[in-house]
C-alpha cells in the first residue's frame, strides 16, 4: 500500500514539473508573437524607399523642428543632417545599408560676391530700357528675368560662374512708412516701425493729401513740418504715413552660366544621398542617418582669393601647378577660403568642399575638411 502511495506522488510531481516548461514555450511564443507583431506594425506602416525622393510640403511638416515646419526648408541653422533623418523614418523602411537619394529644399541668404563699389546699380535710364514706368520691380520674378536679360546686353563674363550683385529697386505699393522728423526740420527715413504719431484724415487733407496718402515718401517729408507746427508737436517726433508708391533698395547676386546670366536663388533645390541602417534585432530602432558635413561648393569670390586659382577658377594640380599634386597645400588654400567666405566656421565641424580642378582638362573633386582648435586638416573618415 505504502509503494502505491509513493508511486501516486512521484506521478503528481512529475506532472507538475512538467506543466512549468509547457508554460515557458507559451510565454516565448508570445513574446515573439509581440516582437513580430511590433515589427510588422513599423514595417507595414512605411513605404519601401525608392531610389530617389523629392519632399513635399506635408513631408516637412513631419519635423520636430518649427522652423523646418513653417518654412518647408532647412538652412544653415536648422540643418538636414539634424532634421531629415527624422522626417524619413516616418514615411520609409529598407533593406540595410540602401541608399536613396533625397532632394529638398535649402535656404541660405545670398552674400554680395563683389564689394560694396563694385555693386552693378540699375540706373534710371536701364529701368526705362527695360520697360519699367517707374525705377523698380514690382516682383521678385520680374526682377530676376529683366535683369538677367541687361546683364546679357551690358556685362561680360569671360567663364562659367562668374557672379556679379545687382543693386536694384523693389517697388511696393500702399506702405506704412516711418519717418523722424528732427528740431532743424531735417527727416529721416526709419526702416522699422517705431511708436509714432500716425496721420489722420484732417492732417491729410491739410497739406492737400486728397486721398488720405502721399505718392512717395519724399512728398511726406516736405510736408511734416507743416503737420507739426499745426499740432504743437514738441520735435524730434515720429509719424506714420501711408505712402502709395514706395522704392526700397536691395541687391542679388546674378551668375553666368557660360551663356546667360541668370539669377541665383536664396531657396536651391539639394539632392544627397541617404543610408538606411536595419537593426535586424529591434526593426524599430531602425534609423536613417545623413552626411554630417557642410556642403559647400567654392565660387568666384573663393578662387579669387589666391593669385594660382583666380584667372581660371580652379585649382591647378597638375605636377607643376599649385597646389599640384601637394595636399597639404589644397587644404590650406581651401581652408582659406572657407575663412575668408564661409563664416561662421564652426570647430568640429566636418566641411566637404567641392571645387574645380585642371589636370590637364577640366573637372570636379571634392575634399572633407575639419577645424579643431583653429587648425585645418582633412578628415579621416576610418
């Protein structure tokens, strides 16, 4: 009797050891139900990339970054390497290590490439040459066209990139403009709004303002004086007025394309390669990663800095050239002009500079460049 009892608890012991097991596979089972689960939700919720993409509006929308939302570029501030990444892992998955091709937009604000005497201005007789009733561009649009097509008529470019800044005249139409007027009875025009006093009908009509605006600022400031005595105002003293017709200077920068001048934009379309690293383990740690350099391409004002390269725009490196086949020498010279037109350089900062070369014909390179406590040097990659 005493062996069946023992028989009966050895059974029901077994068989609770051996439920424990069964119970474990369960819990695995489940564990990698979810795992799948959450990777097939990331994968299924993202388009397979393609070899090449252009964003769109709703795509920039997709960043943390506000200015990138807002504005639907990214810019020497807000930079792509920062932000794009993030936009991409929400619309697109690949297979490791695929490369797609990214254009966006960037900003960056044109900088005179000559100086300030050298600024190619728009004189009144060019405005009438070129159609205008008056001295200044109602558009942006019509500015570049029109200007563009003097330059064709009125200036020479011996090469392919050469660049020239035009000084020119914005029109605008029905502006609040500020004006100082000053105890001598001298006027200032200000550039910003400020506290003043604004003109009303009565002081419109006072000075023979019918309809309540002057056609140019000049005819408002020819009359404050007027408008003052009659107040009693105590001067120096702001005022407001409402101006019709209203010229403001600006510039751009135009560039030769080796048979045109055409203007260069503020807002360039950029394409760059992109890589998608897999984390075969937690798809969802999955993430695009972008070149942290700095791309700039080196322009007329960059080769004009050094006597070798400013005749032709390029750097010589054929043996008897400079730099030559010297890279220590291509680092200084482009580190140069990376300081003389590029700032603010920031150090740490990866910079992969495209440039023109002569080896014997003409052609493109590029060199990666990196500045630690003030010293140049080109960037190992390894």
């Amino acid at each position: 009797m005493k062996n069946i009892y023992l028989f009966i608890i050895t059974i029901f012991g077994l068989l609770i050891i051996g439920c424990n097991p069964l119970e474990d596979i369960n819990n695995e089972l489940d564990t990698i139900g979810d795992e799948n689960y959450t990777s097939d939700t990331f994968i299924f919720a993202r388009e397979i990339a393609p070899e090449a993409y252009t964003l769109v509006d709703e795509d920039y929308e997709l960043s943390s970054n506000e200015s990138v939302s807002k504005y639907k570029n990214f810019s020497g501030d807000v930079l792509p390497k920062d932000y794009l990444p993030e936009i991409l892992i929400k619309k697109f998955t690949a297979p490791d290590a695929a490369e797609m091709i990214v254009t966006y937009n960037y900003y960056s604000k044109p900088i005179p490439s000559d100086d300030l005497y050298q600024i190619y201005t728009i004189s009144d007789d060019e405005y009438s040459e070129m159609g205008q009733d008056y001295i200044g561009f109602a558009s942006e649009d019509e500015a570049d066209f029109l200007i563009a097509k003097l330059l064709d008529l009125k200036v020479y470019a011996s090469e392919a990139g050469a660049e020239k800044t035009v000084g020119y005249n914005e029109y605008i139409k029905s502006q609040t403009r500020y004006i100082q007027l000053n105890a001598d009875g001298s006027t200032v025009v200000l550039e910003d709004s400020v506290q003043s006093y604004i003109l009303d009908s009565a002081d419109y009509e006072s000075v023979g303002a019918n309809y309540y605006n002057f056609t140019f600022v000049e005819d408002a400031e020819e009359v404050l004086m007027t408008i003052a005595t009659a107040h009693g105002h105590v001067l120096p003293m702001n005022y407001s007025v409402f101006v019709y017709r209203n010229f403001f200077p600006t510039y751009k920068v135009f560039y030769h394309t080796g048979t045109n001048w055409l203007a260069k934009q503020s807002l360039m379309a950029v394409s760059e390669p992109l890589n998608f690293a897999l984390d075969k383990v937690d798809v969802t740690k999955s993430y695009w990663w972008a070149d942290p350099a700095i791309k700039i391409t080196l322009g007329g004002d960059d080769y004009a800095l050094y006597s070798e390269t400013s005749k032709y725009s390029n750097f010589d490196v054929t043996s008897g050239g400079t730099p030559g086949t010297n890279r220590a020498k291509l680092v200084e010279m482009v580190a140069g002009m990376l300081e003389a037109n590029h700032e603010p350089i920031i150090d740490e900062q990866q910079y992969l500079v495209f440039y023109a070369y002569y080896d014997g014909s003409s052609g493109t390179g590029s060199i990666r460049l990196i500045r630690t406590a003030g010293v140049w040097s080109e960037f190992d990659e390894e």
